[in-house]
C-alpha cells in the first residue's frame, strides 16, 4: 500500500475547477513534484493536502488513515511556502523551536533536535542570528529546518525556491535534494519550473486544467511524453504536423510535406493528421544534401553549454541545439542539413498517455 494516496481529488470555486479527480499515489521516502503552468491547480493541491483548503470530492489517505477532514495541525505536516515568513523577532534557533514549543517539547529535548536540524541546514554557526542579517538561502535553509524539526511524517514544499537568485536557486536544489535524503522525508514540491522538477525529483505529475496529464520519471516524462502538452512543457521541442497514410500492406508512413517517415514498430495508428516530437538535441546539422531536409538557418544563439539554432525548412522552423565544443559551427544565413535518428521520432498521439516511437525517413 502507498504512503500517501490522493484518490479521486477535486476542488471547485464555484464555476472555476481547480482540481479535476486527481489520482496519485506517493511511496513512504519519494520526491514528487507537482509541475504546470499558472493557474493549472498546483497550489489548490497542496493546499488540500495540508488541509487549509477542503475538496469538493475524493480522499487523502496516508498511512491507511484517511485524513481528507482533520484539522491542519493534526496532520503534523511540515510546510514550506515560497514566502517562507520567518518571524523577524526571533533569532535562527526560537525560529526552528517554534513548532517544538507549540508541542511542548521539553527544553532539552528542544535544544537536541534544533542542533541537529540546523547542522542539517548547514547554519548551526548562525543560531543567534536574526532573519534580516540572513541572506535568501539561509533564511530558506531556516524555513526548511523550522518544517523538519518536527520530524513530519509529510514534508510540503509550494516554490521553495522561487524566491532565490538563479545560481542559489541551483545550489539550493542540490542541497534541498540531498537534505531530503538524508532524512527520508516523504516529500510533495510544486513548482513551475521544469528544470527544478526533473532535477529533483523521484516522479513528476505534469499537471494541465487541474488534470494530471502525466506521472512518471523525470526522464520518462521528457523522453515519452504522453501528449502534446507534456512534450512541450517539459523541455523544448519540434512539434511537425502532417498526415499518417497507410500502403494497404499494413505498412504506414508519415508524411510532412514531401517527406515521407515511415513508421515501424507500431501496433496502432490510423490514417489522418498526427503529430511528432523531436526534441533540439536531438537534431544534426550537417552540411547542405547530407541531411533528411535542408534548410536556412535563421538565428543562433549562444547559451553557455550550448549553442541554439532556429532553421527555416519545408516542414516548419526547426529548433536544434548543438553542445558548445568550441566556436559555433554555422552562422546566420548558411544553408544547412537537418538530420535525425529514428529513435529521436516521437508519434503524438491524441489518445492520452501514448507515444510511440517511429522510423526512419525514406
Ligand atoms: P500558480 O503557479 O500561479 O500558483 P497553481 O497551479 O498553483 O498556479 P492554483 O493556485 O491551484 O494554481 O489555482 C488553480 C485555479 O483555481 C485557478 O484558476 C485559480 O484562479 C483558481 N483558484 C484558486 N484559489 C481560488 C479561490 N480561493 N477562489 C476561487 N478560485 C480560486
């Protein structure tokens, strides 16, 4: 049996659905994080978990114990908000014991566990300091410390990060991360950045409208995307459009303008308009009539790590993105090939939750 179960979970304000019968089931220990765009119902889940707002339909079960309508202090949980609202009169050490005292955990005791967290967070030589002589990361890493302190059996984390500059931002991840670990606490994050998610996370829930469109491993989430809008949610990509046709021997091909992919493999796929997905890196530059289509390219830019080129071809604007091995290897206006293996190909299909890969270019 799962930790945490989500069975069935809907919230509605009024005409407004926020949550859609979201079902999830989390494992005692998991990373899992809720990831979507604004609006699509991130928060309101959360929020239910915690118990500060009550759903319209559906359970939370944790442990076999159903909690969809205790209090939010009977949960126990351990909260932290991108506001992480330390109390600007107290120092590091009252800050992380504030839940310890509401508990009435004896002074000793209190004294032990604040230690401990705070050599977690990495901040036991700042204990009597005051949130505002702290920097970002440090007064998070005491909002962190002040959730863990209490050794909740569930950790909640809604943008713990959005706050911090990109670079502290990237630290954090890694140490939030391996704190985590340490400690085994089964944790929920929301969050709206794809990046943060994959890199963190043991599963994701790509959430769309209040629906979850996918819950799988950050690098099936990526690789197999169920859907158009997971594939290009998460992460770049080439969406080309054209018409799957059969040749009346159980053979079909894909056609994108003149190009013609023909698609092995596959037990299912009817005649009519489809999609596939090609993600940036997946796609070579070559010179001109060495590729699969030729084409222009458009504009290029430099990204550290990598250079990101647009190419303009018969079947649409390509985005390809080549690793930063040196100075760029074409420039603006060069006429170039676009090539690609089969196993890059994903077929979108319009039935949830299937992507299929597809064959070669004839
Ligand atoms: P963001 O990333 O912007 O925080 P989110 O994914 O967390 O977004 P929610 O805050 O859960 O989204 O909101 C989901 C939907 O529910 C939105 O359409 C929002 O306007 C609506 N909503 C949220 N809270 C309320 C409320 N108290 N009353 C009415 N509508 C609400």
């Amino acid at each position: 049996m799962s930790f945490l179960t989500l069975d069935s979970l809907s919230k509605r304000y009024g005409e407004t659905t926020a949550v859609d019968s979201l079902d999830l089931s989390i494992e005692r220990g998991e990373f899992v994080s809720l990831l979507g765009p604004s609006g699509c119902g991130k928060t309101t889940t959360l929020q239910m978990i915690a118990g500060f707002a009550v759903p319209s339909d559906g359970r939370i079960v944790m442990d076999g114990r159903d909690m969809t309508d205790l209090a939010p202090n009977a949960r126990g949980f351990g909260i932290v908000f991108q506001s992480y609202a330390l109390f600007p009169h107290m120092n590091v050490s009252e800050n992380v014991g504030f839940g310890l005292e509401m508990r009435k955990i004896a002074a000793p005791e209190r004294i032990r566990r604040i230690r401990q967290v705070l050599e977690l967070v990495r901040l036991d030589h700042l204990e009597d300091r005051y949130p505002r002589e702290l920097s970002g990361g440090q007064r998070q890493r005491v909002a962190l410390a002040r959730a863990l302190v209490i050794e909740p059996p569930l950790l909640l984390l809604d943008e713990p990060l959005s706050n911090l500059d990109a670079k502290l931002r990237e630290d954090m991840q890694l140490e939030l991360r391996n704190i985590q670990r340490n400690v085994g606490t089964t944790t929920l994050m929301v969050t709206h950045d794809q990046g943060e998610a994959l890199s963190m996370s043991d599963r994701v829930v790509v959430m769309d409208q209040g629906r979850a469109m996918q819950i799988a491993e950050p690098f099936q989430a990526y690789e197999e995307p169920a859907d158009i809008f997971v594939s290009t949610f998460v992460g770049k990509t080439n969406l080309l459009e054209g018409q799957v046709a059969s040749d009346g021997n159980g053979r079909h091909c894909f056609e994108l303008g003149h190009q013609r992919i023909e698609l092995t493999g596959l037990g299912v796929v009817g005649n009519g308009p489809v999609r596939i997905s090609i993600r940036p890196e997946r796609l070579e530059m070559t010179p001109r009539r060495q590729g699969l289509v030729d084409g222009r390219v458009q504009t290029r830019q430099f990204a550290g790590d990598h250079w990101l080129y647009q190419i303009d071809t018969p079947v649409g604007l390509l985005l390809a993105t080549c690793p930063n091995c040196g100075p760029a290897g074409f420039n603006v206006g060069d006429e170039v090939g676009v090539r690609w293996t089969p196993d890059s190909v994903r077929l979108l299909s319009d039935t949830p939750k299937t992507a299929v890969p597809v064959g070669g270019v004839s």
